[in-house]
C-alpha cells in the first residue's frame, strides 16, 4: 500500500483551497459523500478517466468496510468529543486532537486503497478534464441515491491545482 501517492498529494493540496473544505463537509452531512471517494472521482477526472457505474460500484465496495470500520467511528469518536463539557480540559483537548490525527492517517489509507485500483479503471477518454470530472461526480451521486450531485469549488480548485495555478 502507497500510502503518499500523487492522488494524496493532490487531495491535500485540493481540499485545502477556499471553499473546498467546507463544500466537501455539506456533502458529507446533509447526503452521506464520503469525501475521500469524491475527491478521487476528480483526481481520475483531471487525468481524463470517466467512472462507469461499475467503476463506482466497485469503488464503493473496497471502501465501505473500511470506512464503516474505521473511518466513521474515529471522526464520530472526534465530534463527540467536541461537545463534551470535558473538551474545556487540555488534556481531553489533546485526546481530541490525536483522535483526529488517526481520523485523518485511516483517511491516508483510503486513498491508497483507491489509489491502487487506478489500473483497473482503464485508461483517459480523450473528456476534457472538467467534464470528466463532473460526470465522475455525477456518477457518484447516481451511485449514492443523489442525482444531481456537484461540487464547483472542488472541480475549480481540482483544475487550478492540474494547471499549476493552486
């Protein structure tokens, strides 16, 4: 497992561009995106992979146990402990704080999880990188009962940071 790949590197320089952060969380909240596989459908989208509904069934089947396992009961264990009157101590704070680093290392290694299955998607269709990732995530919402799914400020920041402009 490589866990500092090039789909890692752009995801931390993409997630943290104005608006991204905060585009991913709604999503994430209000319709049960997991922002790790959202930022995958565009990292393959700047490199001109469009994801089929098999892709993305398959997607989900690699990650969903470790999400379910591990993922999601850190970041629950994480705002939890945010709203604990205990959270004023610094001690709790600091318990907080290593909380969220795992949350984030089990992220790590969602995405490389993800990052190698990218042979198995095949290869660029000669989409524009925008419009491929838009129907990557399009596809995404189909697969997770949210037509109509998009992400603006994760598309833009994905192009400026494939430009070299982020």
């Amino acid at each position: 497992m490589q866990l500092d790949n090039p789909f890692w590197q752009f995801s931390l320089a993409v997630h943290g561009a104005p608006g991204v952060d905060a585009e991913c969380l709604m999503l994430q909240d209000t319709h049960g995106i997991d922002v790790d596989v959202l930022l995958f459908c565009a990292w393959v989208g700047t490199q001109g992979i469009v994801l089929t509904a098999d892709n993305m069934a398959a997607i989900e089947a690699l990650v969903r146990p470790w999400r379910d396992t591990a993922i999601a009961p850190l970041r629950a264990a994480r705002r939890g402990i945010k709203t604990l009157p205990q959270m004023a101590d610094a001690d709790v704070a600091a318990l907080r704080k290593d909380v969220s680093a795992l949350e984030l290392r089990a992220e790590q290694i969602e995405h490389a999880m993800l990052y190698g299955m990218v042979p198995a998607l095949g290869s660029a269709t000669g989409i524009a990188a925008e419009e491929a990732m838009r129907r990557n995530v399009s596809a995404l919402g189909r697969a997770r009962g949210v037509p109509g799914l998009d992400a603006p400020r994760l598309i833009e920041a994905a192009l400026k940071h494939r430009d070299g402009v982020a």
